[in-house]
C-alpha cells in the first residue's frame, strides 16, 4: 500500500476532509451574504474562500498541535483529582495543660472538672453515674447542718476513732457503713478518705433523712 494510500485511510485525512468540507460549505454561505450586501462584501468573502482547502488542511494541522497526548490528558485529569495536602499539626493552636484537661474529663467523665483525682476514681470503681452523686454529695456536705452534724459528733474530725464502736467525722456504726456502701473504701469510716465519708453519708441521708444523727 502507498503512503498516499495509508494518508487517506488515516485519521488525520479524515479530519482534513471534515474540515475543508465545512470550509467550503461556509465560505459559499458567505459569498450568498455577500451578494446581497453589496460588492464590496462579496471581495471579502471572495478573499476568505479563495482557497478553502488551504485554509482547512492549516485548521486541522492548529488542532492536532494543541491536542495533548495521551500521557498528558492523565497528567491534566489527575491532576483535579490529587490528594489534599495534609495539615501541618504544628501550625494549629496548642491547647493549654487545663484545656486538654477539660475536654478529657467531659469524654471520659462528663464533667468538666473532677472533685477527686482520676486515679482515686478508678481506685475505687467510680463510673458516669457515682460520679454525679459523689458531686451532689459533696456540694450536700456544705451545708450549715451537715457541717453541725459534723461538729457534734467528732469536733469535724475524719480520722477519728474513740473505740466506741463508731468511727469517722459522721460517727458510723460499722454495719451502718458497710450497709450504705462504705466498704468498696475501707472496713471503717476512720480509715477512708473525706470525701467518700461525705459520699456515704449522703446515701444514708437519703434513704434514712436526719434519723442516723438525731433527727
């Protein structure tokens, strides 16, 4: 086969002719426009379609030398489609001791700040729920009457142990501690912390009110 032969059976001759074809077809469009518009439109028409095949083969070879290859469209595409750069951690803000603090503690506890250290709740089993009641506890054993209690019984001491049968600041019989949950700190109430005292006594409180101390 001749090189003539494989030319018109190419792609590219095929393009050539689609165009010139248009070419032609708009350059005799012109001319028509040109005729009724006067002469001295028709001499630009005549000047544009003097040579349409020219002007077609000229088209088409512009086309082919703007169009990107292969390797480049991908290069092009891809390029919209690339991943997001990934944020520098170290440009952001830091977070003061306090603030990590904060946001670990309503995660983890719900709250923002704990009344006792995290590893004293752990310790001792607390969850979420304890949590709130050992909080309303505590803000129970401010109160002017509870602090009275405190006082009449043993002078607001935590530590206090007579050898009466009772021990601690609120004065609990040991089965009275034991039976309102005292045991998870310790056998006696001399012997657990301050706050868990609170926390007992609170709970007996609300199951037997003012009774335990007197009325």
């Amino acid at each position: 086969m001749s090189s003539k032969s494989k030319f018109k059976r190419s792609r590219k001759y095929k393009y050539f002719k689609t165009v010139a074809n248009t070419t032609m077809i708009a350059g005799a469009a012109i001319m028509v426009t040109a005729a009724s518009s006067g002469a001295t439109n028709m001499v630009s028409a005549n000047t544009v379609t003097s040579n349409p095949r020219s002007a077609a083969v000229s088209s088409a070879n512009n086309h082919v030398n703007n169009v990107p290859t292969r390797r480049e469209h991908t290069r092009m595409v891809g390029a919209s489609f690339r991943k997001p750069t990934k944020i520098d951690i170290t440009i952001l803000p830091k977070l003061s001791e306090k603030e990590v603090t904060v946001r670990h503690n309503l995660k983890r506890w719900g709250v923002e700040e704990l009344p006792v250290s995290e590893s004293r709740l752990k310790k001792y089993g607390f969850g979420k729920k304890n949590l709130k009641d050992l909080i309303v506890a505590l803000k129970w054993a401010e109160q002017p009457k509870v602090r009275h209690i405190r006082n009449v019984e043993s002078g607001g001491r935590y530590t206090i142990n007579t050898g009466n049968g009772h021990y601690g600041a609120y004065q609990f019989a040991y089965g009275t501690w034991l039976a309102n949950g005292g045991g998870r700190f310790s056998q006696t109430a001399d012997k657990a912390p301050s706050w868990a005292q609170d926390f007992v006594a609170y709970k007996t409180w609300k199951q037997f009110g003012w009774q335990p101390w007197g009325g």
